[in-house]
C-alpha cells in the first residue's frame, strides 16, 4: 500500500513539474487552435523590440520559431534572453499591422 501511494505522489509530481516548463514556440505556431486563450510560458531571445506611449511589443525567438509578444508595460531590449508568461491570442491588430499568432504578456523575466 505505503509503495503504491508513493508511486502515485511520484507520477503526480513530475506531471505538475513538466506542467510548469516552456513550451516550444513552433509547438505553438503549429496548432494554433489547441494553445487558444490559454495560458503558456515560452523562453527565448528577443529579436525585436518596440514601444509606444500606452504599449508595446517584441518578437521572441527560439530554436524552433519566433512569435509577437504584446506587452502593456515595458518591453526588454533586442538581444536580452527572456522568460515569458501569457496568454496564447489569434487575429490581433497592433500598430496598424495584424498578426496571426501572438502572446499576451502577463509577465516577462530576464534571463542572465
């Protein structure tokens, strides 16, 4: 009884583990649909950054693809690695341009 409760706290605590890593952007990317209004954590590298007086945006790449990230705060500068906490939107307008895929920051953290 004492192995198969400590089995199961086991399988449970390494499925909330694996729950709370990054996903790939290009998992993203490629089933749009399936990360809809849901929340996602991505890692990568900032390739662009730009602001405005109310908002702003940068693209994050990884090893797999590069996605808009829509930020209503500060944005990290070109360059900087990051870890990004949103919320997975489609068919957003920004700046006048649309974009397919994008996240909606809720928080970003540097990476050093």
């Amino acid at each position: 009884m004492k192995q198969s409760l400590l089995a199961s706290l086991t399988v449970a605590s390494v499925l909330m583990l694996a729950s709370c890593g990054s996903i790939k952007i290009g998992r993203i990317l490629d089933n749009p649909t399936r990360y809809q209004d849901r929340s996602v954590s991505i890692e990568g590298t900032v390739t662009n950054s730009f602001g405005a007086f109310v908002a702003g945006g940068y693209q994050v790449q990884d090893d797999t693809g590069q996605i808009l990230v829509l930020a209503s705060g500060s944005v990290p500068r070109k360059g900087v690695r990051v870890k990004v906490d949103g919320r997975v939107q489609s068919g957003v307008t920004f700046m006048g341009r649309s974009y397919g895929t994008t996240i909606r920051e809720r928080d970003h953290k540097v990476k050093y």
